[in-house]
C-alpha cells in the first residue's frame, strides 16, 4: 500500500473516487498505532492539497476547551489557526452535511466547506477545508464527505479508546483509594481500644478486632466463626442477676441497645465488666447482622473505687470537727444527768423517783442519738463493693444527714421536708456517700456575711419514681460554671483541697442505677441538686 506521503504526492486537488478509498484504508490503519491527540495532530495534513488547499480541524468539548489544528499546502497554518479559534463550531457541527463557508473580509481564501465530524457524546467537532481559487463542485462534496466521515470514525474509535482507558485508570486509582481506606479503616478499628465485633443472623463472630481478643484472651482467629454468646457467656449465665445481656436484648427487641451494663468471662475463667452497645449493621446488604461495641469497665471501676475510698477519707476528716461537736452536745447532758442519778443513789440529794426516771431517760436518749452518729459514721467504714442490693432510701439519707449535719450547719440551718422515702436497687455506701456528697457541696455554697443561709432537703415521690433535693439559698452558680461541675477533675476548690471527682463519680453512680443526677443554678439565688431514681416496684 502507498504511504501518504506517496498519495499527496500523486493526488490533484481534486482526488478520485480510487484516491479517497486509498487514503481512508490508511486512516483507518492509524488506531493501530497512534493515540487521539497523534490523530487530531497529523489528519489535517493528510487532507491538505486532497480536496482544497488547506484543512482545519476543531474540536470543543463540552467543558469549553477548544483544539484547533491546521494544515496548508505552503506550511504556513498560523492563521489557520487564529481563525479556527472564532469558528462558531456549535452551530456548523449541527448541520446534517457539508455546507458552503464564505471567507471572512481579511481572509485570503475565496471558498470553503465546513462537514461536521460525529465524534459522539460530550463533544462538538468540524473539519473545515479551504480552497484560494477553485469553488468546491458536486463531486468534491461528495469525496470530502466520504473522507470526513472516514476520518470521524477513525477519530471517534481513538476516542472511545482514550475515554475507556480514562475509565479503566480511574477505576483503578478509585478502586486503589477504597483500598487504602478500608486499610486506614482497619488499622484503626484495630487500634481501637473498645471492642468492636460483627455478628451475622445466627449470631456467630464474622469480623473482631484485636481489642475483642484481648479482652477475651483469644487470639483474633480463634473467634472467627465462634458463637458470640457462647464465647462471652461460656457457663450460659449472663450476669449475677439473671437478667439478659446486650446481645438478647438486641435480638429479643430487633433494634439497638445502648450502654448496657454487662458481665463477660474470659477464657481462663476471669469475669469483668463490660458495658456494650449492640444494634443492626448499617449496611443493608449485610443481611440481618449485627455489629457492637465493648468497653471494659475494669479500669473505671477500679478508678471508682479508689475515688469512692479517698471520698470516705476525705468526708471523714472534714466531718471530724463536726461530729465531735454532734456527739459533745448529747454526752455533755448524759455525763451531766449520770452525775445527777449517782449523787442521790450515793444519798448526796434528796431526789424523788419521777426526777431520778426522767434524769435516766435523758442520758438514755442522749446514748442514742451518739448511737446514731456513730451507726452513720460507719459508712466511712464499710467497703466499696459492687454489690447491690434492695436498700431503704430513707435510711440512706437519714445517714447521710446525720453525719453531714455538723459541718452543715457550721454555715446555715439544715431542715427536711417531704415524704418518706421507699426502696431502691443499689449499693447502700455508695448511696450514702452520694447524699453526703450533695449534702458537703453546699458548705461551699455561703460567704461569711450571708443573710439567713439554708438548706432544705425535699424529698417526693411519685408512681415511677422518687426524688431527693439539696436547694440552698447562696451565692449560686452561672450557668457555664453549672454546666461543667459534673466534668471529671473539674474543681472550683483551691488546689490541694479538692480532687473535682466527687460529683463526677455521683452521677456515674445514679446513672447506673437507672437514675439522674443534675443541678439547676443561678447565681445570687442559690443551687439545688436533684436526684431522681426509679422505685423499687417501677424498677422490678
């Protein structure tokens, strides 16, 4: 086959019908070889001095970038090109066929034919050829069609290529990005240090992380597959209390469990608590799986603990000058009446039986109230176990005002008001040392020249619930100050005399028990903390 160069070398300026079959036989050979852009570069030349003097190729795409490229028989395409730039490209590639193009005033052509080139979506395309003399007749229209759509195939082809190989690299650099995320994803799902494991419908380990295995002992490919409840629950018992864990709950009501309090057990027999969240999986396509997050409370408890054992010392020894001063006032008259009743028994006095009774019943009540203040006082005491149990709110909070009350009412007057109270699930110390909490906070409460300082304690009760408030009348809070004293480690003490984990621990402490701890604030007005926890029948 010749080449172009030995096809421009025999053609006129007219080709023959031989001529164009020649030439799209090699245009239609450069697919072979060359790339879109090599095509657009090279096909005005080979049209050049074929059907006109001069041809030029412009093409725009939608996103407004324009390529012009020129070819005359003489070499000089410059403003070719100029011109090819102000082609109204969108309204020639519009017309069906070939169409006649008068020169502009300053053009040095005479004639031309505009064909539109079907290079398919997203892009406008028009070849023009150009002739300084001869007027473009039937015949060569029709040669100059055949060839424009000769070479618009050909263009289009390479196109199509360009934009499948676009396709495939970005696919490929997309596909490459999802990977390194999903990499990314995992390292830290990994690196997590709460456990997150994924379930599917029979509840068996389809994804767990190395948090899950380290809380159970097992290494990540052991529980792949296991049965997740067996695996948590080996002995069949979800907690101490029999009462069902996250996972039964999840499935028993078909939507998420949120914060659920449970007890795990390690391989090697360990039990800790765990608190869970579990819920369906957020994808659809997964089925009916589930997926859920652990925390390990070991550490909180542990931590709890220690702050629920420094809270017994520290409120012991700030009661300490307190109680003194409570139990000093009952033994002043017990010593006093004892020494009454020994001098007539001793036949010092003339002393009548009623005297001698009432003197006795004195120091009696005298013994009972430092009785109770010391019965009080064992709540610094006791230890600070987990157990739970059914306690006497009531009790708890008689304690709790009993060995608060000398410290109390250093600054102002205490006085309770209000219903008595039932019983509550929970840990009778950790309950009293809320309420002595609550109730010490408002020594803080007063400046020295406070008016008529107070503290009301108001209990109530309703068919779900029971409350318990510690309102006092100083100096209050502003609202950004109130909104913080729950944080841990938050203090408005100075330093050294508070560890600004007390009320933080609080609120923990009611927050497990099903209840809430808040406190409403405002400054000049006062303060009042409220409790409110779930009766004993509501919570049953």
């Amino acid at each position: 086959m010749d080449s172009d160069t030995d096809l421009v070398a025999r053609m006129d300026w007219v080709s023959t019908e031989h001529d164009v079959d020649a030439l799209l036989k090699v245009m239609a050979g450069w697919m072979e070889h060359e790339r879109l852009e090599e095509l657009v570069e090279r096909l005005p030349g080979c049209l050049a001095g074929r059907i006109g003097v001069a041809s030029v190729v412009v093409i725009q795409e939608t996103s407004g970038e324009r390529v012009v490229k020129a070819a005359h028989v003489q070499g000089e395409v410059s403003s070719l090109e100029a011109w090819g730039q102000r082609l109204n490209v969108g309204a020639l590639a519009a017309r069906p066929g070939p169409a006649e193009l008068a020169p502009p005033e300053d053009e040095p052509w005479a004639s031309g034919l505009t064909l539109p080139l079907d290079l398919g979506e997203g892009v406008e395309a028009v070849l023009a050829l150009l002739s300084w003399t001869r007027p473009f007749d039937r015949r060569s229209r029709r040669l100059a069609s055949r060839l424009a759509q000769g070479a618009a195939a050909t263009l289009k082809r390479a196109r199509q290529a360009a934009l499948a190989e676009e396709a495939r690299d970005r696919a490929q650099q997309q596909a490459q990005a999802w990977e390194a995320r999903a990499t990314q994803a995992l390292a830290m799902v990994h690196g997590l240090g709460e456990g997150v494991v994924t379930l599917n419908e029979a509840g068996e380990v389809t994804f767990a992380n190395a948090s899950v295995a380290r809380l159970l002992g097992q290494p990540v490919e052991v529980l792949q597959g296991r049965d997740f409840h067996g695996l948590v629950h080996p002995q069949g018992r979800c907690g101490g209390d029999g009462e069902p864990c996250a996972l039964e709950l999840a499935i028993s009501r078909g939507a998420e469990v949120r914060s659920h309090q449970d007890t795990f057990e390690r391989s090697d027999g360990m039990r800790f608590t765990t608190l869970t969240t579990i819920g369906p999986q957020p994808d659809a396509s997964a089925g009916r799986g589930l997926v859920a997050a652990i925390r390990d409370l070991s550490d909180y408890q542990n931590m709890k603990a220690r702050q629920l054992l420094n809270d017994r010392m520290v409120a012991a020894g700030t009661l300490a000058a307190g109680m003194a001063h409570e139990i000093n006032n009952p033994l002043a008259f017990v010593d006093a009446n004892m020494r009454f009743a020994l001098q007539a028994l001793q036949g010092g006095s003339e002393v009548s039986p009623a005297s001698m009774e009432e003197a006795l019943i004195e120091a009696l009540d005298g013994v009972q109230r430092m009785r109770r203040i010391v019965e009080g006082m064992g709540v610094f005491g006791r230890g600070a176990g987990e157990s739970r149990g059914w306690i006497n709110l009531e009790q708890c909070l008689a304690d709790a005002m009993v060995v608060s009350a000398g410290e109390v009412k250093r600054v102002a007057t205490l006085r309770r008001v209000g219903e008595p109270l039932g019983q509550v699930r929970a840990n009778a110390a950790q309950m009293t040392l809320v309420l002595v909490n609550l109730l010490m906070n408002v020594v803080h409460a007063f400046d020295a020249s406070h008016a008529s300082p107070e503290v009301v304690v108001r209990t109530a009760r309703t068919q779900e619930a029971e409350s318990i408030e510690v309102r006092d009348n100083g100096r209050g809070m502003s609202g950004a100050l109130s909104a913080q004293i729950f944080d841990p480690f938050f203090t408005t003490q100075p330093a050294g005399r508070g560890t600004g984990l007390g009320l933080f621990v609080a609120r923990s402490l009611i927050h497990e028990l099903g209840g809430e701890l808040g406190c409403e604030s405002r400054p000049g007005e006062g303060s009042c903390f409220r409790v409110v926890l779930p009766l004993a029948e509501a919570a049953g």
